[in-house]
C-alpha cells in the first residue's frame, strides 16, 4: 500500500493557522499552503492594535509548547507581544 502525500488548505494565518503549519512541517508535511486575506501574519494580534491591548492569559500559557519563549517579561503581554507575532 502507498501513502498519498496529502495537500493542505490552511486558511487564516493567526495562532492556530500558524500553529497548524508548524506542525505539519515538523511531521514531514510541506505540502501546505497558507491563505492570508490580510496582509501580515499574527491574525487577532495582527489587526487589533489600539492603546492599551494586552493579552489576559499568561504568557507562559500562550505561546506554541513546541517554540517557547523566554521574554522574561510579562504575564500578560501587550499587544504586538502576544500571539504568534
Ligand atoms: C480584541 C481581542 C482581544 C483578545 N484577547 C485575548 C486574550 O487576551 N487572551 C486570549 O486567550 N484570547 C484573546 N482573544 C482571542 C484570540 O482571538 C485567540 O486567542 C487567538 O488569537 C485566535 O487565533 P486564531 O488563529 O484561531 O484566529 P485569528 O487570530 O482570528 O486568525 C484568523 C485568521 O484567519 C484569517 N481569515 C479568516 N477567514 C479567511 C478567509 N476566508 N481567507 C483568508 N484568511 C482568512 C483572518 O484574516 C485571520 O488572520 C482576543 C480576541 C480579540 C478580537
């Protein structure tokens, strides 16, 4: 029997979309693409930019398990800081 390489569709480039292409690509799986509407990556994080945005969840919780970040900053970063950007 043959395995098929799979093609995916992933749409939308925020957390999850981001997060599901890094995981394909760690299991093998480069046969993806990515569709944006927007023009930058990052989603949430990437369209909502006013004064005063920060995250409510520790940053310790809200990064990828697989990429961790050591900011050794904040519990509950602001805006640009948050998310996959
Ligand atoms: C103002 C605001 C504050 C938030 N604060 C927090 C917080 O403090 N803590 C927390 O845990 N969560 C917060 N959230 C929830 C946040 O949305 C999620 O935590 C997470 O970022 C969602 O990631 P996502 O990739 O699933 O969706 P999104 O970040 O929404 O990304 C979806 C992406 O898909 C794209 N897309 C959609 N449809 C299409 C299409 N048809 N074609 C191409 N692209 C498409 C969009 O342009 C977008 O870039 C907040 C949300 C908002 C709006």
């Amino acid at each position: 029997m043959s395995l098929r390489t799979p093609r995916v569709a992933i749409v939308g480039a925020g957390m999850s979309g981001i997060g599901m292409a890094a995981k394909l690509t760690m299991a093998g799986i480069e046969t993806f693409d990515l569709y944006e509407q927007w023009d930058d990556l990052g989603g949430t994080w990437h369209a909502n930019t006013y004064p005063g945005l920060s995250c409510d969840v520790p940053s310790r919780y809200y990064q990828y398990t697989f990429a961790p970040t050591q900011t050794g900053a904040t519990c509950s970063p602001r805006g640009a800081r948050s998310g996959p950007t």
